[in-house]
C-alpha cells in the first residue's frame, strides 16, 4: 500500500509584500505491485491549536483547513497524478501564499513601550498535510435529465 513519508514544510519570505513562499517535501514509498498504478496526491495546509496557544481555548476544535495547493491551469485540480514506481519517490511543491491566509491565530499580544504601544502578532501553527490515494472508477451513466 502506498505510504507518504518524510513530510517537512518550509516557509520563506517571498520577494512579493503580503505573501511567503510554503515548501513542501515528501517521499512515497510503492511496493512493486503497485508500479505503473497512477495515483492522486493531494497537498493541504492546515492550522492547528496547541495547548501553549495564546489564543482562547476553543473545545472539540479540529485543525483547520487553510490552503490546497492547486496543481495545472485552468481550472487548478486539487490534487497531482503520479505514476507509481517500486520504492521511493521524493518530491518537492512550492506555492506562494498570501500571508493573511496563513494567518491562524489573527490576535495581538500589546506591550506597553516608552515610545507607544508595540504590537505583536501570535504565532501561527501551520502543518503540511499530503495524502496519496488510488482512486477506483466506476462506469460512466449517460443521463437524459
């Protein structure tokens, strides 16, 4: 079965004001009977609350969904087709992502300074999500509706 392994995310600032470059790194691992199968992967950002968060504890909340990455043109598909090899594969996705989409965990932390009132954003926990699946398709069904 088709495992995702050695997933690492790394956000730079990009050289556009408002937006950070999201890298994303990973490896499939195919065992040989799955060799010239293709297969979708799909790569999701997600934010998640930690129990060091600053913001107010928010109960049964799951991470959250922040950005798919978007993969071809017109229309951007939500997920990429690779063609199965036996062993790994290791790949790498950049996109750039406006900052404000990014933005978690929107409050401010206010310190007092001689100079005026210093703002300071809270932390953002952001994690990559990459998922491989096969997808099995059914017949297609003409309809006269």
């Amino acid at each position: 079965m088709a495992e995702v392994k050695n997933v690492v995310l790394t956000v730079t600032n990009s050289a556009n004001a408002g937006k950070k470059n999201v890298k994303v790194d990973y490896t499939l691992l195919f065992d040989p009977s799955e060799a010239g199968k293709q297969y979708q992967v799909a790569i999701s950002l997600m934010g998640e609350d930690t129990p060091s968060d600053e913001e107010p504890p928010k109960p049964f909340v799951l991470p959250q969904p922040l950005y798919t990455f978007g993969f071809g043109l017109i229309p951007p598909q939500k997920y990429t087709v690779v063609t199965a090899q036996a062993g790994e594969q290791s790949f790498s996705e950049t996109r750039e992502v406006d900052t404000s989409v990014l933005n978690e965990d929107p409050g401010v932390n206010i310190i007092q300074t001689p100079s005026g009132n210093l703002k300071i954003p809270h932390p953002d926990e952001v994690y990559a999500a990459v998922n491989v699946s096969r997808v099995a398709r059914s017949n297609t069904v003409n309809l006269f509706i």
